[in-house]
C-alpha cells in the first residue's frame, strides 16, 4: 500500500465520521468550546456535502417532527426582531440559531454511521471525557483552590454537560451494550466527584433525577443479583461521595442558606438574590410585550435597566437565569410554547421507542434522549437552558445522535455504495471495531 493510498483510507467519509463523533462527545467538559467548532464545523462541511449532492437527506418522522420544531422556534426569534424594528441590531445575536438549523443536515450525514459503530463511540469518548473532567477538577480544586470548571470555563456548563457523560457511563453500563462494566462504573463515579467539585448545585439535582430515570428505564434488568450489585453499587458511590465531596457539598449548602437569610432581609447581591431580582425583572420585562417579546439583543439592556431601576444596583447579565422566562421575553409566548415544543417532541419520541422497542441500541438512543431533556430542563431552572455555544452544541449531539439510534435508520453513503464491505470494516480505528458486526456478503 503506497502513502497516498494510506492516507486517502485514514480520510474515508465513514472515518471522518468516526472521528467527529469521538470530539463531538470527548470534548464538551474537556475541552470547552472547541466542541462548538467541531460540530459547527462539522454542519458546514455538511452542507457543501449536500450542496455537491454527495450527501443525501435522510428523512424520517422523528427527524422531521423535530426539525419543524426547532424551525419554528427559530423563526419566533426572527418574527420578535422583526416586530420591534431591531433586526439589524439583532443579527449578531441571531447568528447562533444556525446551531440549531443545522439539525437536519448534521442528522443526515451523521446517519451514514453503523448504529453499533455510533454507540460503541458515544459510550467509550463519554467514558474519557469523564476521566479527563475528573483530573482537571482535581487540579482546580486543590491546585488553584476554584470551582471545577473544566475546560468550558463555567462551573455550571462544566457540570451540566458532564452530567450528560455520566448518564451516558451508567446508561451503558446499566444496558449490557458494553461489556467493560466496571471502567464504565469507574468513568461515572469519577465524573460525579467532578460535578460535586464545580458546586453546581442545580445539576447535583439534575443528576440525581436523570439517575433515577435511567434506573427506571433498564429496571427490567435489575432483578435478582443484579438488583443487589447495583444496590452495592450505589452504597459505594455514596460512600465515596462522603469522603470527596462532603465539605463541598456542605459548604455550598450553607452558602445556599445564607443567600435565603440575605434575601429575607432584601439584599440582593448574593448568588439567590440576584436570580430573584432577575425573575422579578423578567416577569416585568414580560407583561410589557407578551405575545411577541423584545428581541435577542434587549436582554442584556434591559436586565440592566431594571437593576438600577428596581434595585439600585449596577449588574448586568445576558439572561434571566431561567430559560423559559429568557425565551419569554426575548421571543414573547411564541417563543416559549415553540422552545417547549422540541423538548415535547423529543420526548415524546423516547417515550414511544422505550415503549413499544426491546433493541437494546434504539432503547440506548431513547435513553440519551431523556437524559438530554431532565438535565437541560432541570438545569434551565436557575440557569441557562439554551443560549450558550457548548450547551447549544451538547445540545444538538445529544438531539441528533439520540434520535438516530433510537427512531432513525442508516443513511446510504453516495460515494462508498460501489466498495465491498471489507473496505468499509478497514476503516474503523481499534477502539471501535470490535463493536463492528461481521460484513454481509450480498
């Protein structure tokens, strides 16, 4: 084999894939925003793909239903511009919808990937990422004596996509999908000591709710010795919890107690004061224009207005620390009802293939699914539901990837469907072939 022909195999369609998986899901709590540009990238190259007709779309119910959804989410934020005159001011701030829009087309051309091979990939670079998140909570922790924020630079983000990488350890551990259990159990473990160290207390929550959820999902295969090893199991983590993350856990809860004694004596410059004051300006911000809201690019004015105007303070935020009342005043009603829409219908997607599916793949996808919509929802709360370039990107990875495993099918792969299946199983890197089922000779 000569060294253009090495090099032309390493740059497959199905290669690329595979690496763009393994940063898709790698690099969130790791490597902050890079995962903004990769899968932005990654839609781009997409479209030029589909535009030279070497992709095509792969459409299926699921993914249309969600792409309506999406669609008309984004349109409530342009309609919004449009009616407060201020769409020439609001660009900037519309640009990050096109993470959004690139739903369809990253699903088609992320559909060309075996569902096995996908799996195998989402589970072994979520299973690093929690290692990688956990070493660098440690040195952040005990080094520079600040909250593990990772490489995202927030401690919320951090702990909020991390979440979603722990859930997607026990998950698969829970599944039988993988075999390697323990290090599965080890990776989740280590992920939720880096989650207690970012002091995130909304996604300890959020983590304990998709926990249960995830629990009840494989529950049929928890019965008998398996019913007690995850009984064990869960005696260890708490365990270990204990040890690691008491005085964390034990001071945030005290700085929580004495944020709710402040805010009794109506100071707001405390963490929970200042997410009242916004809910209380967001509220205003609302009842002002309810049907059509003021815009992406008035929040940050009009957070700032009310805090001198309400307060006398000098703060300034680029949300309302709850995603729905950000929706709400930046798009009106339309905005809210259609960003509740995706999260309906992604739900309702997981709950109908959890329902009536036995594949352990398709039910593997679901339960992404669900972890996506408990951890974002319950996150959003007191923080930012969507908004922010990783979430936005975790976000449609998790959108994507979730819905083709559990609803969607294989794409056809225009400028592979002449090569014999060997070539195909060549391309797959060590770390995910012994997942690659055996070709089928046609």
């Amino acid at each position: 084999m000569n060294r253009l022909s090495f090099i032309r195999q390493q740059f497959t369609p199905s290669r690329i894939n595979i690496y763009f998986s393994i940063l898709c899901f790698f690099s969130p709590p790791v490597l902050g925003s890079v995962v903004s540009f990769v899968f932005n990238g990654g839609g781009l190259w997409s479209v030029l793909l589909i535009a030279l007709k070497r992709r095509r779309f792969n459409v299926d119910r699921a993914m249309m239903a969600l792409t309506i959804a999406i669609c008309a989410y984004c349109a409530s934020n342009v309609l919004a511009s449009l009616v407060n005159h201020a769409i020439v001011t609001d660009a900037r701030h519309l640009v990050p919808l096109i993470t959004f829009l690139f739903f369809p087309i990253s699903y088609s051309t992320w559909s060309i990937t075996q569902k096995t091979t996908l799996v195998r990939i989402i589970v072994v670079a979520s299973m690093a990422a929690c290692f990688g998140a956990l070493l660098l909570a440690v040195y952040q922790q005990y080094r520079l004596g600040i909250r593990a924020e990772g490489g995202a630079g927030n401690a919320i983000v951090f702990a909020e996509v991390l979440c979603l990488a722990v859930v997607t350890c026990v998950a698969a551990a829970l599944s039988g999908i993988e075999r390697y259990r323990i290090a599965l159990i080890c990776a989740a473990l280590g992920g939720t000591i880096a989650i207690i160290y970012s002091g995130t207390r909304i996604v300890w929550l959020a983590l304990l709710i998709t926990g249960i959820a995830v629990l009840l999902i494989n529950q049929q295969k928890l019965r008998g010795r398996n019913a007690v090893r995850v009984l064990l199991l869960l005696a260890a983590i708490a365990a270990t919890i204990a040890v690691f993350g008491s005085q964390t856990i034990a001071g945030r809860v005290a700085f929580l107690h004495s944020d709710w004694d402040a805010l009794t004596h109506g100071d707001h410059t405390t963490a929970l004061g200042s997410r009242v004051a916004l809910w209380d300006i967001g509220l205003k911000a609302f009842r002002e224009m309810p049907f059509f809201g003021h815009g992406v690019g008035a929040t940050r004015l009009l957070i700032k207005q009310g805090f001198q105007d309400q307060f006398g303070m000098d703060e300034g935020f680029n949300h309302f620390h709850n995603g729905f009342l950000t929706a709400l005043v930046q798009a009106g009603i339309l905005g809210a009802v259609t960003l509740a829409a995706i999260f309906v219908v992604a739900a309702r997607n997981a709950a109908r293939v959890l329902r009536d599916s036995a594949d352990p793949v398709e039910r593997f996808g679901a339960t992404m699914i669900v972890a996506l919509v408990i951890t974002y929802l319950t996150a959003g709360m007191t923080g930012i539901l969507i908004g922010h370039d990783i979430l936005d990107s975790v976000f449609m990875i998790f959108l994507v990837s979730g819905t083709y495993l559990a609803c969607g099918r294989q794409a056809a792969l225009v400028e592979d469907q002449a090569l014999p299946p060997l070539v195909e199983r060549q391309a797959l890197p060590p770390a995910v072939e012994s997942l690659a089922p055996p070709p089928v000779v046609q």
